[in-house]
C-alpha cells in the first residue's frame, strides 16, 4: 500500500483505481492492458492497472 500522501486511512473509502492496483499486485497481473474507458485517460495513473483488470475479465 502506498497510502494517500504518505498516510494510510485505513477508514476512507476505496476508489477504483485503489482496488485496481491493490488486485493486479494481489492477483501478479502485469499492469498493462488494451481495455480503454472513457472516464479513465490513458494519462490517470491507474489506467494500466484497470485495463489489465479488464482484459483479464475482472
């Protein structure tokens, strides 16, 4: 975990882009991926985690 600005909360709710990082290392998938959405730009830091998720059919 890398925590939000360098602190863990670990009461705050989860974002998208969270649990897609946090199952691509959980799960070993490389994060990359062809998946596209339209609210996620190829430029958020997330993108490759959400893509492999979405290739991979999770």
């Amino acid at each position: 975990m890398d925590g939000s600005n360098g602190a863990f909360n670990p009461n705050a709710n989860i974002t998208r882009a969270q649990l897609a990082k946090i199952l691509v290392r959980a799960f070993g998938i490389t994060p990359n991926g062809t998946s596209t959405f339209q609210n996620v730009p190829i430029t958020h830091w997330s993108h490759d985690y959400i893509a492999a998720l979405a290739d991979a059919s999770i």
